[in-house]
C-alpha cells in the first residue's frame, strides 16, 4: 500500500485514537449497566439496565469496533510501521480483530437476549455479561497501553527488511567521499 501523506495519516490517526477510546468508553458503560443489572434487587432497575444495553449494543459497539480496526489497519498498512513489522502491531491488530468477532458474536447475542427478557419482565442476570465487559475493558486498556509503550521490538520479517535497508544504504553511499549513513550521495 503507498505511504499515507502527514495530513491523510494525522486525520486518520485522530479519528482511529477517538473511536477507539470511544468503544473502550462504550465497554465501560456496558460494564456498568451490567454490573447495575446482577446487583439490583429489584426487577425494573434491571430491565432498564438490560435495555440501555441494548441501545449501547445496537447504535455503538459495532460501529465503533469496526471503525478502530478499519483505520488502524489502514494506519498500519499506510505507515512505515507496517502491519507486521513491530510485535506490538502484530499483538494489537490480533486483538482488536479477536474482540470484535467477540462482541458480534458473544456480546450482542447475550445482550439481545436479556434485553428481550427484560421486555416481558422477567430479566435474568447474566453474570458472562458482567464478565464480557469486564474483559473487554481490560483488553482495550492493555490496547492502549501498548500503542502508547511500543514494546517488544521488530518482528522477524521487520528486523528483515531493516537490515536490507540498511544494505541498501550502504550500497548507495559514493566511495570516497568521507560520509557515512544510510542515503548520503
């Protein structure tokens, strides 16, 4: 893929930051409301909690959890960070594709299914709905904590084409003209 121009890379690079502290934001409300609907002793409180889930689900989880892997793979793949070139891509890309096929597979399924029970008003909690957010927050804390750390170093195939960068420079460099680096001519 051709390298991303600074301003299209900046603009992208917002808008995959914002939506995804935006869909760890929406994990918390998730996690609150399920939280509020295992603890209440009360049936309505629950319903309503069960409810609001439900809107959190339909209007907010999916879209943003395809917009944080959309642009952060077009980041990726547009930048010379690569999709697999830094561990930390790698890990982070795996992730965020793991905890989406999640939340369209598990979260939503659950969460339409108490928000059904809470319309005839018999909800029963479901303590994997607690459990669901509580993961998926620590996920994207741990998300954020490597994109902001880069740890881990190159993979094999970036510590590759590294060194054959490096090759390259030293291949361009004019005998004799007492500079060194990669590039100079």
């Amino acid at each position: 893929m051709q390298q991303l121009s600074r301003p299209a890379r900046r603009a992208l690079l917002v808008l995959h930051v914002a939506t995804s502290v935006s869909w760890l934001g929406v994990t918390l409300g998730l996690l609150a409301l399920s939280i509020t609907g295992w603890t209440t002793s009360s049936p309505e409180m629950a319903a309503v909690a069960y409810r609001a889930m439900k809107i959190f689900g339909d209007w907010l989880v999916l879209p943003l959890a395809f917009s944080a892997l959309v642009t952060g793979l077009v980041l990726s793949l547009g930048t010379p960070w690569g999709l697999a070139r830094h561990r930390w891509v790698y890990v982070k890309f795996w992730l965020t594709l793991v905890t989406v096929l999640l939340s369209v597979f598990s979260l939503r399924p659950g969460i339409d299914r108490l928000a059904a029970e809470a319309t005839t008003g018999t909800p029963a909690p479901d303590i994997g709905l607690v459990i669901a957010p509580a993961v998926a927050s620590a996920t994207y804390f741990f998300l954020t904590a490597i994109s902001v750390l880069k740890p881990w170093g190159p993979t094999r195939r970036g510590r590759r084409l590294r060194e054959d960068r490096a090759a390259e420079g030293r291949a361009r460099r004019v005998p004799g003209n007492g500079r060194a680096g990669a590039g100079a001519s």
